[in-house]
C-alpha cells in the first residue's frame, strides 16, 4: 500500500522506513496518529563520529573496519584516549563532545 510522507509517495511502510532511516513500527504509528511529517531518524542510531589513534572516523563501526580490531575494541581505545584527555588537557567536557572524543 503506499504511504506518502513529507510530500514523497513510497511503495509500502517498509521502503519509507528504508528510505527514512527508521522502523517500520515508528511509521505505522505515526500513519496512526496522522502525524506522518513528523517522521525523523532516532538520534540514538545516528552515526557518532570518534578518534582513534589520533585518526578521526565518522563512527566507532568505520574505525573498526579501517584499524581491522572489533567495534569493542575501538570502544575502549576510545574511551582510555577519553581519560587519558581528561586527566592532561584542559579542556571542558562540552569541548571533548563537540570535537567528538566523549
């Protein structure tokens, strides 16, 4: 069944979720409410960009496949180069998670 949203006509729910980076779920329920513009990817699943070994990367999932180590791996380099920062520059929290590096 088509589904239109923000002006663009999809050929099911699931193409618009594929399209619009979301659920299906999240668009049914939206269609329920007849709110269908205010569809917007989960903040939580957008990419975070990180540094790692002094190389930035647009996710911890890219950082992973470049270095060839695990997603988990480039957590905790991450996370030690965190602490490594806090304890030698200052520099506010706000700054590190602008640039990245929280």
């Amino acid at each position: 069944m088509p589904v239109r949203i923000r002006g663009v006509t999809y050929r099911s729910v699931a193409a618009a979720a594929r399209a619009l980076n979301v659920g299906v779920r999240k668009i049914e329920n939206n269609l329920d409410r007849g709110t269908p513009d205010k569809i917007a990817p989960c903040q939580t699943h957008m990419k975070k960009p990180c540094m790692v070994d002094g190389v930035y990367y647009s996710s911890m999932s890219d950082a992973s496949r470049a270095i060839g180590v695990s997603v988990e791996a480039v957590r905790q380099r991450v996370k030690r180069n965190t602490a490594w920062l806090a304890k030698t520059a200052p520099v506010s929290p706000h700054v590190m998670a602008w640039r990245g590096l929280v």
